[in-house]
C-alpha cells in the first residue's frame, strides 16, 4: 500500500493485465448478448469486481482509472466505507416497510438535509424517489397541480430521462426518443446560451438566449400557460454546456414575474460535483423546485424532489409516493454522504480537481486544434472535438480517442447533441497521483489518434 492508497478500497493504481477487455470480460459480454437487449448499452463492457477512490477493477484483474463515476453518482468514491458501514447495519435492522406504510427516521433526516442544502433559506419540503427522472416527474406534477397551468418550458440540449415525460423533455432524438413516440403534450423547447456555438459569440449568449426564450415564452405559449421552466444548470449529457453568465438568473426572473415554476434538474450536477453543493449556488439562482439524484447515495438508487413548502404542501395525501421511494438502504447510504461530503471537504476536492484538470486541457488544446471548447467547473469538465479550423463537430475523433483512453485503462465517458464531447467526472476522493495519470493517458490518445 503506498501512501496515496484509499483504506477499504483496491490499490489506486493504473494496472494492465490483459487486452481491454479481457478474455474473462469478453466471455461474459457473450453471455450477456443472450440475456440482455442491446437497447441497453454499456460505455466499456469490462465487467467489474470492485471499485473504489479513483479506481474500477475488471474480472481479468485489470485497474482503470475512474473518470466516470458511474456517471456523476460516486462522488464520494465507489463502496465508500461510510456509506459500506451505514448500509450494512441497516441491511441487519430492516430492508423496506414501505415509507406511505409504517415510515421510520432515516428518511425524514435526509429530507432535513435535502431542505437545509439546496439553494435558498426559504422553507421547504422534500420527499424520496428512486431516479432522476421519477424526481423531474414528479416535479412537474407538482408544478402542474400547484399553478393550474399545462405547458412545460425545457431547453435545446437537455437531458431529463427515459420515462414517456422525461424523454418528452429531452432534446436528443437519438438514441433517447428514437421511434418512441408519441411524446406528451404542452412541452416546448427554447434555446440555450451555449457559449462555445452562440452565433453572435460567447459574451452576448447569456442575455441573447434569454430574451429569445422570454420572447417565445410570451409569443408562442403565454407566460400565463406555463407551469414550470425545467432546466439543468449544466447541461450533463448535451455536453457539458455551461449556460453563459446571466442567462439562468433572466429565467428565473421571468418565472418569478409571471408565476412559473423554476425547477431546477441537478441530478448530474448535485452534491458538490460542480465545486458547489448545487450548481445553481454559482449564479445565486435558488430555484422553486429541485430534483436531485445521482451523487445523492453513493451509488444506492435514490433521488430527491425538493421545493418550497407553500408549493409542496398543495398535494393531497396520496397524490405523490412510490412503493420504494426512499428506501431504508438507499436513505443510510444519502446520510453517509452528506457526512462525507462536509467531514472529507468534498466541494473543495471539486475544485481542486477543476484546478488541476482545467489548465492541462487548455494546454493540449493549444497543441491539438481538434479541440474547439474545454470547460466545466469542479470535478464536471469536458472538451469539445471539431474539426480544426471550423466549429463542424467530430464525433468519429471523439470516440476514437475514447477507445484509445480505455484501452489504455482510462474510463472516460462521451456526451453532446453531436457527440463529440469527452467529458470527465471523476470520483471527488480521487488521488491526485491518478488524477495526473488519467490526464497523461488523455494527452497519449490524443496524440496517437491525431498522429
Ligand atoms: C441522469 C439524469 C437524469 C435521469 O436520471 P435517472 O436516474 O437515470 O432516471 C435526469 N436529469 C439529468 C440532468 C441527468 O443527468
């Protein structure tokens, strides 16, 4: 064990047994073909045997370096010992009851946490859910039943989910809403401040966008038809598009104007994956309604709706609930994170990675002209590939340098509307040591995929 190991957790090393994947993997990917639809798709099909600080471990006994995190949920590092132990003695104490049966503590106290964190010193209330998406959902039911008002505002590149309404609310056909219509109605779809394409440039993006929105808003829908503005402070799977500055606080202006909800879906950006505890805290937004789930547990499925007490407390009992919303297990494992994110100083590991990661990015896209765009905040980085000389999108380079990185035993993940962003999510607890070399074997792909 060197002095950069994880206690609990495999050696934090990058470690090459086999061809990735390995011929273990590799037999069990044939018998998955056989049991699993390929609608159901995986980034890297190594298959796992433990994982954890900034590590994944492979059936061959292969070690990558995690720049994944199970997509943005293991913020506080895979099997965290906190989160092991928690569940543990739950798993011995009871396993369900059925909060809308008999209730018990955990899930009040993390509802109190979900209240006293999320942006804004208003009062709240919050209740338990299983996805992101049931979370989104529920949020515009709520929304819906609280204003009286059908239409939904979502945004060019958003992602909300798989369900029938949160692929409604998502912008990318492929492959979210391919053949899966018809979609639901009274949802509309305005544009986004994405900084790096706005035509007029990144510093108009911000009030530009905006004013188109405020304008569609009006003319196309009526302020006074819309129940909610759903956003995602970042856009998670359209690319890691940060909205230019002032466009998420014109939008919430305007709801606050006109009586529409702001719900805010940080289920990707939560739990101090940004270097906030939400990512809306950058700009001072304090949203209406929030969802949260990814980073909430630790990698037990749970998620959060949470939003003033005046809008909340409209709902009739009953009407809002699931038969595991806020499982005992998933609700053990919400408490240890949040002890982890405050005791282990997780937001400000968020930013160091953010001021690691950030300038060794711009540095190699100063050598490499295929990367148009490099930005995020924290631990939620991402660069473009276009190609050079132009803003034309370059998913082929981008995958190309995806397989060469986790062929090289770096798993890193893509996004976009046109593919062809490489985004990076580290676990928040990664030792910087792999942090480094994650970032070398990034430098390598690139390097040989442009050579
Ligand atoms: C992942 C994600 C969802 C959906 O969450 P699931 O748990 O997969 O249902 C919704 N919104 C955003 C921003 C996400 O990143």
């Amino acid at each position: 064990m060197t002095s950069e190991d994880i206690p609990g957790a495999p050696p934090q090393e990058r470690r090459l047994v086999t061809e990735i994947p390995g011929p273990r993997s590799r037999e069990l990917q044939r018998r998955r073909i056989g049991a699993v639809p390929p609608g159901v798709g995986s980034v890297l099909p190594v298959y796992v045997t433990e994982a954890g600080g900034g590590v994944v471990v492979d059936v061959d006994g292969n070690s990558l370096i995690d720049f994944g995190s199970g997509i943005a949920v293991t913020n506080v590092g895979n099997a965290n010992p906190r989160v092991v132990e928690r569940v543990r003695a739950q798993a011995g104490r009871f396993t369900h009851t059925c909060f809308m049966v008999t209730p018990y503590e955990s899930y009040v106290a993390v509802c109190e946490a979900l209240n006293r964190i999320t942006p804004g010193d208003h009062e709240k209330r919050s209740f338990l859910v299983n996805s992101g998406a049931e979370a989104v959902e529920n949020a515009v039911k709520i929304a819906r039943h609280a204003t009286g008002r059908p239409a939904v505002v979502v945004f060019d590149h958003g992602y909300h989910g798989r369900t029938l309404l949160t692929m409604t609310l998502t912008a990318k056909n492929m492959p979210y809403k391919h053949r899966f219509g018809p979609f639901a109605p009274e949802v509309y779809r305005m544009p986004l401040a994405y900084p790096y394409r706005w035509p007029t440039g990144p510093d108009d993006a911000g009030p530009e966008a905006a004013a188109q929105a405020v304008d569609q808003i009006t003319k196309q829908i009526g302020a006074e038809n819309v129940a909610a503005v759903v956003v995602e402070p970042i856009a998670g799977e359209g690319g890691f598009i940060e909205p230019a500055p002032g466009f998420l606080p014109r939008i919430a202006e305007f709801c606050r104007e006109n009586g529409i909800l702001f719900i805010a879906d940080e289920v990707q950006t939560g739990f101090a994956r940004t270097g906030d505890l939400f990512a809306c805290e950058h700009e001072g937004v304090v949203p209406d309604l929030v969802a949260t789930a990814k980073g909430i547990a630790g990698g037990l499925p749970l998620a959060g709706v949470t939003g003033r007490a005046d809008v909340m407390d409209r709902i009739h009992p009953g009407g809002l609930g699931g038969t595991y919303g806020g499982n005992p297990l998933a609700c053990e494992a919400a408490l240890a994170v949040l002890e982890e994110i405050e005791d282990g100083g997780l937001v400000e590991r968020a930013r160091r990675i953010g001021d690691v990661m950030l300038p060794r990015l711009r540095a190699l896209a100063e050598r490499h002209p295929a990367i148009g765009d490099v930005r995020g905040r924290g631990a939620m980085i991402a660069v473009e590939l276009v190609r050079p000389g132009t803003k034309d999108p370059d998913p082929g380079l981008t995958s190309d340098v995806a397989r060469r990185c986790h062929e090289a035993g770096l798993l890193v993940l893509t996004a976009g509307t046109y593919g062809n962003v490489l985004r990076f999510l580290p676990p928040l607890v990664i030792p910087e040591h792999l942090l480094a070399e994650g970032l070398d074997v990034l430098e390598a792909a690139f390097r040989d995929a442009t050579a």
